[in-house]
C-alpha cells in the first residue's frame, strides 16, 4: 500500500526520470521494424528517427538508475551478502523463471511457436545456439535480453560495491575510461566508419566479460553520479547538456538513415546502445533528475505508482503488442500514426494491467518485484 510516509521517504526526481525511462523503452519498441526509411514521409523521417533515438535513451537509464541505487551500499560482512542475495537476487531469479516461462505459453497459444523441452530449457538459461535459432525467445520477445544482463549485474553487486569502496577515486576513473574505450568507443568509430562505406576496427580484444561490458558501462555510471561525479555541475548546466547531447543523437540517427549501413535490416539503423553518446546523456538525465524538486505530494505520489509498476510495464508490454499486431488494429494508418498509436495503446493498456496484477499480493511480490 502507497502511504504518504514512503512516498516522502523517496527522491521524487528518481522516480520521474524511472517514469521517463519506461516511457522511452517502450517507444523503441513502437517504432516499426525492419521498415525502410524510405517508405517515411520526409516529416516522418524526422520523427521516425527522433523516436528511435529517444527510445534508445530508456534503457540505459534503468541501468544508471539501479548503479546509483545499489552500489554505493555497503556489504561489509557475509550476513549482508547474505541478505541481498535472498532479498534482491533470488526473487529476480525466480520472477524471471516464471515470466520466460510465461512468455513460452503465451507465444505457444498466439503465434503457435514450437515449444519442446529443450526450447524451453534453453530460454530459461538463457541460451541460444551458435548457428541462430528462428524460434529464439529473443526474436519474438526483445524485452528478454534485459533479464540476464541484469541479473549477471546483481550477482556481482556486492564484490563490486566492496572493491570499488577500497579503491582510489583516481584509479576507478583510469579503469572506467578504458573500458569505456573497447565497450564504446570502439563501435562508435566503426558506427561512423561503417556508414561511410569503409571497414572499421575489429572488436576489442581486451576481456571486459568480467565487467559485465556494455551493460555494466552505464551501471557503473549510476555509482560515479552518486557519489559526486556531477556536483560541481549547475542544475542549468546538466539541463542545457541533457538537451544538445540528446539532439546529437537524434541527428545521428537521422542521418545513418540515408546510409546503406548494411549491419541493420531494411536499411534502418536502430540506435546502438554501444554509442558512445548514449552514456554521457542518460548520466546527465540522472544526475539533473535527482535535483528535481518536486513538492505537490500528489504528483510525487503519482510518480511513486509508476516508478513502481515500470518492471512490469517492461515485462508485459510486449506481449501487448504482439496480440495488436495479430489483431491488426491499426493497418489502416500511416507508418508515423502506427508509432504514435501503438505507444499510446502499450503504455495505458500495460500500466493498466500491470496496476490491475499488483493487487494481488502473491503476483506483486514475486512477479512484479513490488516493495
């Protein structure tokens, strides 16, 4: 139950920029797939590539959100390793069992997806054959891949948070730096020198699987925004960066999409979550939405609710739409129109449905992760 003590308890500014990242996420999964650009209209192009690319903002801050909420805790001793496994990490586990499990029904019954055993084991270990496999849960489900990015990252949380807290800040900005080098850097220049018809580099040699690579890149960021890697900034000045690094991104997008960038089907370029640009503009979101001051206790109470339902908003809506496309609901539409309906109808009927499990109790807490 929502009570006025715990939404006071809360950072208002978080739970908005949750509330953002939600939004976002889902928006990616609006704009139509495997589409050629061309078949925009020239203002359609522009939106079409400004919802891509805004899109591909939201996820990245759902890492960022949960580094700078769980990193700089304290695992001092084995009885707290204890209790953030069997608080945070078992019910994450068994949660996304049941929702993998869900989603094999649920493609089952819809789309009639073959469904043997050994499909099935291979979705719940998160498994995928090295020569591709059409019945992927991945090509069906692309919310999926979030599940074991995040809970590989949680696994590690308290070996991490312990060595991170017995490092020099120096030397944590010397390793971030170079890991962001191979995990980022690397694959912009090949993103740019790709577009432009030439051969980019090899992918990094350097193992960063440890680090997690590309996911644990923006959790760690989380970690640096909270504990000062924005304080000398004025709350103007992260604003003003928000809005021209997000501008840089969007123009990115717009402009690959003219490119024969033969990496993405259809000749759309989907936003890599590897350019570099992405990290500096999701941390400053953070960062300047943890400043927000937010006083009506009606709208920290509304952003409350929903910074709380967005997991399950994440985890449901793609079946959502999955069953309105089968049912065609908006064929008659232009390609911008589709996005904008299709968003509208993911974000009401999922938030509904979300809201409408979280009364039960049983669901709430082990389907839906509630607190």
């Amino acid at each position: 139950m929502i009570t006025e003590a715990k939404v006071l308890k809360r950072n208002p500014g978080l739970d908005a920029v949750r509330t953002l990242a939600i939004l976002l996420a889902v928006f990616s999964h609006a704009v139509p797939a495997h589409i050629s650009f061309q078949r925009f209209s020239p203002t359609g192009q522009i939106i079409n590539s400004m919802l891509v690319a805004l899109g591909h903002i939201g996820v990245p801050i759902f890492f960022i959100l949960s580094g700078y909420l769980l990193l700089d805790r304290t695992y001092s001793d084995k009885q707290a390793i204890q209790r953030f496994y069997r608080q945070k990490v078992l019910p994450m586990a068994i949660a996304f069992t049941a929702w993998v499990l869900i989603y094999d029904v649920f493609l089952k019954l819809l789309l009639k997806r073959p469904t043997g055993i050994l499909q099935v084991l291979e979705d719940l270990t998160f498994i995928s054959r090295q020569n591709g496999n059409p019945n992927n849960l991945g090509n069906f489900m692309w919310n999926a891949w979030f599940m074991p990015a995040i809970l590989g990252l949680y696994l590690a949380i308290p070996f991490i948070s312990r060595a991170i807290h017995q490092f020099p800040r120096r030397g944590l900005w010397a390793i971030y730096l170079l890991v962001i080098s191979q995990t980022m850097l690397i694959p912009t220049i090949n993103l740019f020198l790709n577009a432009a018809g030439k051969v980019g580099f090899s992918a990094s040699q350097l193992d960063l699987s440890y680090f997690g690579a590309r996911s644990a890149t923006y959790f760690f960021a989380g970690y640096l925004i909270r504990t000062g890697a924005f304080e000398k900034w004025r709350t103007s000045l992260l604003g003003l960066f928000t809005v021209i690094t997000t501008g840089l991104i969007m123009y990115t997008q717009y402009a690959f999409q003219f490119t024969d960038y033969t990496r993405f089907n259809g000749g759309q370029l989907n936003m890599p979550y590897e350019y570099i640009l992405l990290l500096p503009c999701a941390a400053a979101i953070v960062a300047w939405g943890s400043r927000w001051k937010i006083t009506s206790i009606w709208l920290r109470r509304c952003f409350y609710t929903t910074a709380q339902l967005s997991l399950g908003v994440f985890l449901i809506h793609r079946m959502v739409q999955l069953v309105i496309e089968k049912l065609g609901w908006f064929a008659g539409m232009t390609l911008t129109q589709q996005t904008f309906a299709l968003w509208g109808c993911l974000i009401i009927i999922s938030y509904l449905l979300t809201y409408l499990l979280s009364k039960l109790s049983f669901v709430d807490r082990w389907l839906l992760l509630g607190r």
